[in-house]
C-alpha cells in the first residue's frame, strides 16, 4: 500500500459540500491499494505510522508519534497515488488496485489504524472529494509497503 502523510494541525474532507470527515492535530492520510496488497500490508502500514516519530517533544524535535500525542488520523483514499506517468502527459492509474480490492483493504487499513486506539475519521470510499487542511510543519511523508 501507498500513503502520503501530513501533519496536519486541522484537516477535513466534504463531499457536495457536506463535510464528512474533519480532525483538529494530527495526520492526514492518502492512501492507495495496490494489486499485489493484503490484509498484512495494510496491518503493516497502520503499525508504522502509529509508531512513526513525526510530532514535537517539548524541545521542539520530532520525537513523539500520533499514538504518544494523542492525535487523530483523517484516512481519505486516493488512487491517483498509483499513477504511472511514464509514458505521454495522461497519468495511467492501471497500476492500483480494483475497486473492490481496494475499498476491502482501505476499510481493512482504517480499522487497523482504531485498533490501535487512534482516532480516525474518513472521507468517502470513491467519492469526488474537497480536502482541506493546515499542513503543520510542513511535514509530509510518502510510505510504500512494497519499497524496502
């Protein structure tokens, strides 16, 4: 699976105007399926970013991660992580997973992210969607469970 996180001091996502999914301190995750994941990859992923020391200590390092702070996770799913624009100026999104695959493993990947006592919102499953944030830092991490 893919993810691009942000420390986010407030994200939302809405859908047709209506917000969906909104969170004060904490990360905004896009995150993509692809064909070769399972329900290990994304037990992976949500463990790694639980774990992941991006937020300040009191001596302003980043050094303690969303579970130590108590912060939340806003989960928004986004093919367009698996774009392949090798060839022409047209991205091609053949390389993420089929939709069915994909919302199980997404679903998969934010009761992981609960399980491990995070709070998390989401947006829609395959929706046209508004996000908005704060980017905090900026900090902004791109994870991939297929890279070593």
């Amino acid at each position: 699976m893919r993810a691009l996180l942000q420390r986010v001091s407030q994200a939302s996502v809405s859908v047709g105007g209506a917000t969906v999914g909104e969170i004060e301190a904490g990360l905004l995750i896009l995150v993509c399926a692809m064909p070769e994941d399972t329900e290990a990859s994304a037990e992976a992923l949500a463990l790694k970013i639980s774990k992941l020391r991006l937020f300040k200590d009191e001596a302003g390092k980043m050094n303690l991660s969303l579970v130590q702070t108590g912060g939340a996770a806003l989960v928004v799913s986004q093919f367009t992580l698996a774009a392949d624009t090798s060839r022409g100026t047209r991205p091609g999104f053949s390389y993420a997973a089929k939709p069915d695959q994909a919302r199980a493993l997404y679903e998969h990947f934010v009761g992981c992210l609960q399980g491990l006592g995070i709070t998390t919102q989401t947006g829609a499953f395959g929706a046209d969607m508004s996000v908005a944030l704060v980017n905090d830092g900026p900090v902004t991490i791109w994870l991939d469970t297929q890279a070593a």
